[in-house]
C-alpha cells in the first residue's frame, strides 16, 4: 500500500500556511489518560439532557431531503457551532449517513482551545454525550499514532474542545453500531501531516465501511454580503477538490474557515482514496437565524464522494483521447483541450487502448494517480500510438480504421485470497523484485479466461513463471471501461 500512498505527501507546503484556525492557549505536556471523555459543551452548545437532545436532533434531521448519489460516501464537512445556529445546517451532512452501515467515523478537527505541535489522536476509551457512549476504534486510532512524527494519544488537549463532541450526538441519531477515531490538530509538522494523510488514506482504503468527517464553520464576523461571497470562495474550491485554491483564499484572506487544517487533511486523504466529486448539500450564515446581519458566522455541510464518471464526462474523455492520437500522428504535434469537466481534472489512473479491425493496435497507461485524469488520457495516447514497444508507431493511413478505448482505473487493492478475484470484474496487477505486469478486466473477459488461467496470464506479462502469483505482490482494480 506504500506504493498508493505516497503520492499524498506533495501538498504539505501548503499546511505550513495555515496556522490555528482560532485562538489557543499555550500548554505543558500531560500523561494523563482518561477512559472517559466527558461532555464539555452539553448545556451550551446543544441541550444537557438526554431527550431535550435527542428531539432537537431528531427534528434537525427530518427537514434535509434525501440526496441520492452514486458510489462511495468517503467524507463529511459539517459545521460545529451551537446547534440553535448550525444545528439544521449539519443535519444535511448527517441525513446522508442514514441507511448507512459505518462501522467506524474518523472525526477531525482544528485546535479551539490549546496550542500543540503535530496532532493528537484520542485513542483509548469513550466519548460521552448526554445521549450515551460512543466507543474509540481503539485499534485503528492506534495506527495512527507517531512519537516520532508528533501523532499522539493527549487526551487534555481534547478537554474543552467542541469540534469534535458536537458532531457526535448526529452520528448517534444516524448510526446504529459504530466507533469513532477523534482527532485534533495543532500546528502540523511536515512529518505530522505526512503521517496522519497517508495512515488514514491506508485505513480509507482497507476499510469501505468507514468515513471521515471535517469539523469546520466559515468566515466569522462580517458583513453577510462579504461573509456569503467569502465563503462561496471555500465551498468552491472544496467542491474543485482543490487543495490549492483553497489555500490560495486562506492566505490572501478572501476566504476562512477555522478547521482549516482539518478540511486540508480530510480533501487529501478522500482524493487519495479516489474521491473524484465533492457537493454542496447546504450553507446558511448565522444571520440567516438570528436576523443579525452586521457579524456573521458561515456554515456549510458538504459530501465528499468517489463516483461513476457521467456519460458527458465519459465522452470528453474519450474525446480527448481520439483527438490526441488523431493530432499527434497526423502532425506530430500534441493538441491541447480546455477541460469542461473538475472531475476529470482531478488526479487518475487511466490506460489507453487503441485497435484496428479488433485486434490490439496499443495500450499503454498508469497505474497510480499521479497526474489529473485528462493529462493522463492525453499523454498515455500519444505514448500509445507512438511508443508501445510491441507495435511500431501508427501510421496516417491507419487512423480511419482505429477503435479508441479509455479505462479509468479504481485504487490498487492488495490480494489476501486470490479466491475473491472476480474475472471480468477485476484487473490484475503483479509485482515481484524488479518485474511487474498488468492486466486490464475486459482481458480476462475477452479471452474467457477462468480465475487461475487470468492468474497464470497476469505472470507472464509480467516475464515471471506462472506460478509467480503465489508468492507475489498482487493487488485487484476495477475500470470504467470507455468505448
């Protein structure tokens, strides 16, 4: 899974940007530990008792229609002010977990209260609310602990903190059996940010039925003209998946969020585990409650999701592929394409295949999601029509007679029991010392290979013996297939 995750590290630069996101006070350190986070907002930011807090929340999470939406829920913004202000607003992102089997809810926020470095990990023991007790998943919380990366367990930095506990009483309502993973940034090192993206992308990855939720409100006190187009700044570049252009408005101030570092965290890890769409599911600002429009606090609920491409993102897709290998052997020159589409802008793993009269012409592609989606489509269809060494390049007579397909790959998933391959459902991928090989789903499918020929083929495209599976690196993927 290294080979997966590393690709996440490159935008640390921009976490040493962004400081706390509100004021913090210094502390000393604390071996403390606790088996029981008790409330530290009950009576304050949501009511104290137990069916007051149940009703209120009840009645928050009948008003959200249901958002219907294709593929994997990956992660969560919701706001975490007083309930009377944000409450109905987190309800959009909660109703999106009901029907849901989530095993495990991994909460993160932004520092409030205290000032530390890396971040802190709550991983022993319970959370208490006056609606019961969510257990911590223990083990996973875990994983995730660093000394040597500053990701630890200091429960005293948890203990006045609201970013997290708010956010609970709706998973309650929402969820049946489920444990949560509490974290809490500080002032991220490059070390903390690179341990925490990469362990929680591995357990994103090994998990499905597992998510991630960012607690964050959004621009505090202006105007709400200016608070409304500073925060449609943020929500947009979160919809963009854009680590960047968010940044760009934090640091130039035409935009905020207070769990900054929490909603930076929670877009790399989901784009690492193949979020491709984010959608707003709701944004109000406190003036929308109170009628105070003078000093306003904003808040969003947005999901995060991995997706099916559409049939108009699919077309571009395929587009830019025929185009490109129409340009590049007619010109030799590389066009280029103003993209319509941010999920195709969006870092993939795509293969390139072209044939003349149904038999293979090219194919070449990558494996891991280094570039955005449209760039891969583009440089792998130059390279096959003009560098695929089982073939000489491609000639201008040829292009008349050319079938062009893309398949866009899914996240590399390790074998443990070759018995759950799906032939025709799952590409093959082997790695063994310095030899490696790949083969596409439609192959299998093709060529009516069974599970162990599929296997043995998989080792001779990779030059190993055909048994080489046995002792190998193998991992399984999925593709959307487009003709």
């Amino acid at each position: 899974m290294k080979r997966i995750t590393g690709i996440l590290t490159a935008v640390f630069f921009l976490i040493t940007l962004i400081p706390l996101g509100c004021s913090a006070e210094e502390r000393g350190s604390s071996d403390k530990r606790l088996s029981v986070k008790e409330p530290a907002v009950a009576g304050i930011f949501y009511p104290a008792e137990k069916k007051a807090l149940g009703e209120m929340v009840d009645t928050f999470l009948s008003v959200p229609p249901k958002v219907s939406h294709s593929g994997r829920l990956i992660g969560l913004i919701s706001p975490h002010a007083g309930y009377q202000f944000s409450g109905q607003v987190a309800a959009y992102a909660y109703n999106q977990l009901k029907g849901k089997d989530i095993s495990t809810v991994i909460v993160i926020g932004s520092s409030h209260h205290v000032s530390f470095k890396g971040a802190s990990v709550y991983a022993k023991g319970r959370f208490r609310t006056p609606l019961g007790d969510v257990w911590v998943d223990e083990y996973l919380a875990g994983r995730l602990l660093s000394e040597k990366d500053h990701v630890l367990f200091d429960p005293d930095v948890f203990a006045k903190e609201h970013s997290i506990e708010v956010q609970i009483p709706f998973l309650q309502r929402t969820l049946k059996e489920f444990r949560i993973v509490p974290i809490l940034t500080g002032s991220l090192t490059k070390e903390s940010f690179n341990s925490l993206t990469e362990n929680l992308a591995r357990i994103l990855i090994e998990k499905k039925n597992a998510i991630i939720v960012a607690s964050t409100d959004l621009s505090h006190y202006h105007d709400a003209e200016t608070a409304k187009l500073m925060d449609k700044r943020v929500i947009g570049a979160i919809e963009n998946l854009s680590v960047e252009e968010l940044n760009t408005h934090y640091v130039k101030g035409t935009g905020e969020l207070c769990g900054a570092q929490a909603v930076i965290v929670t877009m790399v890890v989901a784009k690492g585990v193949g979020a491709n769409r984010a959608k707003l599911l709701k944004y109000v600002h406190s003036g929308d409650v109170t009628g105070d429009m003078s000093h306003v606090v904003g808040y969003a609920a947005i999901g995060i999701y991995r997706t099916d491409l559409t049939r108009e993102e699919k077309d571009e897709l395929l587009h830019i592929a025929r185009k490109t290998i129409e340009g590049y052997v007619g010109t030799g020159k590389t066009p280029s394409f103003e993209v319509k589409h941010t999920a195709l802008k969006l870092n993939g793993a795509v293969f390139v295949t072209i044939k003349r009269h149904g038999n293979l012409r090219g194919c070449i592609g990558h494996i891991l999601p280094i570039m955005p989606l449209y760039q891969s489509v583009i440089n792998n269809a130059v390279a096959a029509s003009s560098s695929d060494p089982r073939f000489s390049p491609l000639k201008k007579e040829e292009l008349k007679d050319l079938e062009v397909e893309v398949s866009v790959l899914s996240l590399l998933e390790p074998v443990k029991d070759a018995k759950t391959i799906r032939v025709g459902t799952h590409g093959l991928y082997i790695v063994k010392g310095k030899k490696s090989g790949l083969l596409l789903p439609q192959v299998a499918e093709e060529n009516k290979w069974d599970r162990d020929t599929f296997l043995e083929q998989v080792c001779v495209k990779a030059s190993l013996p055909k048994d080489a599976w046995k002792d190998a690196e193998l991992y399984t993927f999925t593709a959307e297939i487009i003709k």
